[in-house]
C-alpha cells in the first residue's frame, strides 16, 4: 500500500488480505478493509507490564535437524510481535517491521479464546447456563443442525455441524461464510448476506452433538449472538465491560462486523501485543488481577482440566499437533500434564500460551503465507517449549 495512490499491483483489497505479501499489512490495517467495532479500554485503569528482562540467548533447541535460536525460531514463524511474560513482568519484547507496542494487530482465531472467557464471566454470574439448548436463546436456527445443540456443545467444538474448514477452498459454505461477515468481495450481481441469515443455511449435521472434536467457526459467531441476547447488549461492549477494561487493557480493541453490526466472534479482533499477553496473563492467573477475580477461577480450572482427551484424539486438529496429549475446552487448546499449557490459535500463525504453573505468557502475531501448516505449528510449539523450560529453570 505504497505510494499516493498505491499502484493497481500493491493494492491491498478484500480479495487479497489474507495471501501474502499483502497480510503483512492488512493485518495491521484490518479496520481499513472491513468494518470494525471498537471495544474500549479504561486509560485510566492501564495493567503495569513492568521490564524483567531475561538473555533469552540461550533458548536454543533442534528442530529438523537444524539448531534453532530465538532469531532464527522468529524469522522462519514469520513473526510480526513476541513478547514473554513471567510473573507480569516483561521478559522479553521483539517487534518487526510495521509493528510496535501500539499496533493492533488481527488475531485470527484467538478471538474464540477471547469470547470463552467472557462467557465464563456469564456463566459465573447465572447469566449464561451453559448446558441450556442453544435455541433456547436462538429459536432462529431451530430448524439447522444447531438443532439440540447446547452452549457447551458450542464452547468445546463438539457439535454435529456439517461444515468444512477449508481455509483454502474457492466455492461451497466457507465462501458464502465469508461473504455474510464483509470478509470477502461478492461476485458482480451477487446480493449481500449477513451472519445471522446465513446461520439459517447450515442444515446438514455430520455427527451427533457432545461427540468428536470438529472445528466449526460458525459455532462461535453463534455463541456471540446468544451472548448478546443474554445479556441484552452489544458484544463489543460486553467485552469491553467484562474483560478489557477489568484486566487493565492498554488500548482499545476491535472487532470486525458485518453489515448489519454482528461481531466476527469467531475471527475478527485486533488489538495490541500487550492486550494479547495480557489475556494471557488473565488465564496463567487463574482469572484474577491485582486480588481481583475477574473471570471465575472454577472457569479457568476447568478450561484446564474439564476438556475430554478422548473427543480430541478422535478430532479435526490432532494431526497438527502430534503426540500431543490434549483436549480443548471453552475456547481454549490445552497440552495437559503437571503443568498444563493453555494456548489460543489463529491462522497464519497467531497464538498466546498461558502457564499458570510457572506464571509464564508468550504472546505471538505473525503473517505467515499459510493458513494452517503442520510444520510451521511444531516448530512453533518446540520454541515455546524451549523458551519456557528456559524461564522455569528446567
């Protein structure tokens, strides 16, 4: 997007911003392709990161046969920001070209992981039962596949939905999912959608609901809407009031919408590096901040240790995460063990890594080429791993 105008060649549009070169910019200029939302923090009420720095020199590790250090592991993941905490202090903090400590910056998918605890602040308040039936607060999708659905079904990623995530295919039901949210351009004569008729078009089920692991966005655009409906306001300001200004965000957030003002729930936040870590942070302390509990603690505690390893294993995403002993739970991937790792995954190579045990956070963007990569995923999980046996001393 150089240039006044930017030539025809460089110019970054609806059709082209998630492919590379053009996602190194569009994802630090989302709101200028898409329509967005703000979700407001409190600048009067900014969480303290203060420096702990820590050599992470010696954070080296193999991968593919190759010895890995922190510059290389950055480079070959594509990464626009890094930053570790461990204890609330900031250990470390690495920004690219493009990017500094007040660049929002797209999420991709860990806007789900955003979207669980805010509905675990619901829940803990009676607002949100989680076992109800998703048309109970939804009586539009009765007759889709959402049919006998519960919001937990929803949370876990365990409903019966007939749907591919093929974050590669030109036609069928991703494409049209798109287009309802403003992600990609219509076709000349083509009328407009939105996200919430567009629910009505999933009527095929795959599966019984409470079974396997299946990844289906929609199921979280979904929970935003009953999150509205329950609480009776905008799921922007929900966030903004139960979650960003409570946890001492440092800037405003946003959200992209459709063209009728539903959120991306599903994919569409951006915010800062900071903001990310601090979500984290949230997570690796058990949902408190400054002796205050923010998210019920039971909710994180479970988000740790209520997911089933069994649905997982028999799920969407255990091939990209090999040998892995895991579950997912509201929103969140879990590698479990002594001391669990809880993480966030977007596409092209977003993440945040919660450690409650060690009090340790790693928050990355990146703008990788692919969207999902198995390889780009291990050797992503290998540095994290790296690095925080690094702080933890082991």
């Amino acid at each position: 997007m150089a240039g006044f105008p930017p030539s025809a060649a460089g110019q970054v549009t609806l059709a082209n911003w998630r492919t590379p070169p053009f996602n190194k910019w569009s994802f630090t200029h989302l709101r200028e392709l898409i329509p967005s939302a703000a979700i407001a923090n409190d600048p009067d009420d900014v969480a303290a990161l203060p420096a702990a720095p820590v050599d992470l020199g010696g954070v080296e590790f193999e991968f593919d046969g190759l010895r890995h250090d922190i510059e290389r592991f950055l480079a070959e993941t594509e990464t626009d920001g890094m930053l570790v905490l461990r204890e609330g202090g900031i250990v470390h903090e690495h920004y690219g070209p493009g990017m500094d400590a007040a660049t929002p910056h797209f999420f991709a998918s860990v806007t789900k992981s955003v979207l669980g605890l805010v509905a675990g602040v619901l829940a803990g308040r009676g607002a949100l039962d989680v076992g109800a039936p998703v048309t109970d607060w939804i009586p539009e999708v009765a007759e889709t596949a959402w049919a006998g659905a519960t919001l937990r079904d929803l949370l876990d990623m365990r409903a019966g939905i007939l749907f591919d995530e093929d974050y590669l295919a030109t036609s069928g039901a991703i494409i049209a999912y798109r287009k309802a949210q403003g992600w990609d351009p219509l076709a000349p004569g083509e009328e407009p959608s939105d996200l919430r008729t567009w629910f009505r078009s999933l009527t095929e089920p795959d599966g019984p609901h409470g079974g396997a692991f299946h990844y289906v966005s929609p199921n979280t655009d979904l929970l935003g809407w009953v999150i509205e409906r329950a609480a009776g306001r905008r799921y922007t300001d929900l966030v903004s009031e139960l979650l960003w200004r409570p946890m001492g965000a440092t800037a405003d957030a946003y959200i992209t919408v459709d063209r009728l003002g539903a959120p991306r729930a599903a994919g569409g936040m951006c915010a800062t590096l900071r903001d990310l870590a601090l979500v984290g942070q949230l997570v690796a302390n058990r949902g408190r901040r400054d002796g205050r509990q923010i998210v019920p603690a039971d909710w994180i505690d479970d988000i740790l240790t209520g997911g089933d390893p069994a649905a997982w294993d028999a799920g969407d995403f255990a091939p990209y995460f090999p040998g892995m002993e895991a579950h997912y739970r509201s929103k969140w991937y879990v590698r479990r063990g002594d001391a669990p790792l809880a993480f966030g995954v977007g596409v092209y190579g977003q993440n945040v890594f919660a450690d409650p045990e060690n009090g340790i956070v790693i928050a990355k963007m990146s703008s990788q080429a692919p969207p999902l990569d198995e390889r780009l995923i291990a050797l992503t999980m290998r540095g994290v791993e790296a690095i925080r046996r690094h702080l933890a001393g082991g």
